[in-house]
C-alpha cells in the first residue's frame, strides 16, 4: 500500500501541532484541551476554510455568551424546568440564525452553535470561579484548536511540499522537433 504525501505531511502535521499545543495548555493550566479539539475537528470538518477563520472565531465569541446567558437564565427559578429551558433553547436557536440571516450576515452559525453547546457542556459539569477567567481560556482553547492545530499544521503541510515536491515525469522529446522546452511553453 502506497501512503500518498499529503497523508503524511497531513498525519505528521496534526500530530507535531497537536504536542504543541499540549504543552502550551499543559504549561499555562489551560485544563480546556477538549474545546480546542472539538473546535479543531469543526474547522477540519468545515474543509478549513481559511477565507472564514475571522467570521468562524467571533462566531465563537457569540457561542459562548449564548452559553453564558443561558447559565444566567437557568438560575431563575422554574426556567432550568425541561419546558421553559426548551423554550429558551429554542428561542435563543431562532435567534441566532435570524440574526445570521439579516443583522450579522458574517456570523457562522454552526460555529455559533459549536461554541455554544461546547460551553454548556462545560458549564453544565463545573463550578465557575471566574467568568472573565473562563471565557478568555475557553475562547483561547477554541482558537488554539483553530490556529495552532488545523491552520499551523496546513503550513506545515505547504512547507513539507516546497521542499520535497512531486517528482514531475520529464517529457519525452521526439527526434523530430529540436524546439527547447521553454520554446514549446511560449
């Protein structure tokens, strides 16, 4: 079995990014590592789509003050209840893509809705200390998934087909035409 190049610039790419970041987060307790690769695998999953990594990040940013006012809204007594939190829920959901579709056409919502659930998960499990500290470390786990990993593994991937490039078969010249390569190309 052949193992194209792009499979293992790709595999070693994701892979040295990937220890990267685990010693970044690992050096300043960034204890989010999960959020970096659920933001990582939507990134991946989207076709990395480089032209909407600044529409995608402040999409980030509006899932997570999603999640952060549904935490507030569920501290009313009654609205945690399976009815109203599914209307919040479902409301809040509308809303999003109502603003996507009119407001905020720069706005990704899958994205939006990423953040989202990812800092519900996230809240849903832990006791939070410091919201201004937890909002900056999750939304820099996400960005690391996206910047670090995905996007710094992509120029990695560049660089390792500079400098070992495909082997072009040369042309096979014919006796009959003395014309020099460059000759035939203009």
């Amino acid at each position: 079995m052949k193992i194209s190049k792009d499979v293992w610039f790709s595999s070693i790419g994701v892979g040295l990014f990937t220890v990267i970041y685990s010693l970044i987060s690992g050096s300043f307790s960034l204890w989010m590592g999960a959020a970096a690769f659920i933001a990582a695998s939507y990134f991946f999953g989207a076709g990395c789509p480089t032209d909407k990594v600044l529409n995608i990040s402040v999409s980030f940013i509006f899932g997570v003050a999603w999640g952060a006012l549904c935490l507030w809204l569920f501290t009313f007594p009654h609205l945690g209840d399976v009815i109203p939190s599914a209307l919040i829920f479902g409301f809040l959901t509308f809303l999003a893509l109502f603003l996507q579709g009119t407001i905020m056409k720069f706005a990704v919502v899958p994205a939006w809705l990423l953040a989202w659930g990812t800092t519900m998960l996230i809240i849903s499990n832990i006791a939070i200390k410091s919201w201004p500290a937890f909002v900056i470390e999750l939304l820099i786990s996400m960005y690391l998934g996206i910047y670090l990993i995905i996007i710094g593994s992509n120029y990695f991937s560049k660089v390792m087909f500079k400098l070992f490039p495909d082997k072009q078969p040369e042309e096979k010249h014919d006796d009959k035409s003395s014309a020099s390569h460059e000759e035939r190309l203009s």
